[in-house]
C-alpha cells in the first residue's frame, strides 16, 4: 500500500522558518521523482520544488532562494526546508511521487504564516 506522510506544518510568523518531511512507502522511492507542492484558499494547486531521481532541482520563481528541497533515499523521505516566510506562502503543502506511469499524492500538512 503506497503512503506518502507529511508532517512538519504550523503556524509561523512571518520570516521564520519550517521544515516540511514526507516519508514514503509501499513503492521504490529512488525511482520517482519527488515534489512539493502547495494549495491556497480559493487557488489551484501549485508546484513548489521538485527532485529528481538524480537530485536535480527545480523551484517554482516564488520561493527560489528560501526554500530548499532534498531527498534522502536511505530513508525515503523528502524535506522541504522553508526559510523567510510570507504570509503568501499559507497553505496546504502536499507531497508528490512521480515517474511515468505513476502519481500518487499525501494527504497534506497546513502551513499557516501570520503574526
């Protein structure tokens, strides 16, 4: 059975600081590509940053700079580390695993930016 668990989410002032985990299981996590991505009240559901098999990065424009995404196969687990945060970043975050023929999506983790 595949699970992709989040957790690390909170409430946070504005400019501080949180470090998102996703542990996976039930699929060969070395294999996929991992993402984070993140959906807003009343918006689309956005990507945030990728990881590619080969640890490759990619980042949405948004958040180039402040966060980081590493993956760490050993433990099969993906981080999102969140620096400098805005009020704009308040969301669900949600991790993704993807390869060609394959998506699947944890259940999500609430990030609240506010003072």
């Amino acid at each position: 059975q595949v699970q992709l668990v989040e957790s690390g989410g909170g409430l946070v002032q504005p400019g501080g600081s949180l470090k998102l985990s996703c542990v996976a299981s039930g699929f060969t996590f070395s294999s996929y590509t991992m993402g984070w991505y993140r959906q807003a009240p009343g918006k689309e559901r956005e990507l945030v940053a990728i990881a590619s098999q080969s640890g490759s990065t990619y980042y949405t424009d948004s958040v180039k700079g402040r966060f980081t995404i590493s993956r760490d196969n050993a433990k099969n687990t993906v981080y999102l580390q969140m620096n400098t945060l805005k009020p704009e970043d308040t969301a669900v975050y949600y991790c993704n695993a993807a390869d060609d023929r394959r998506i699947y999506w944890g259940q999500g983790t609430q990030v609240t930016v506010s003072s």
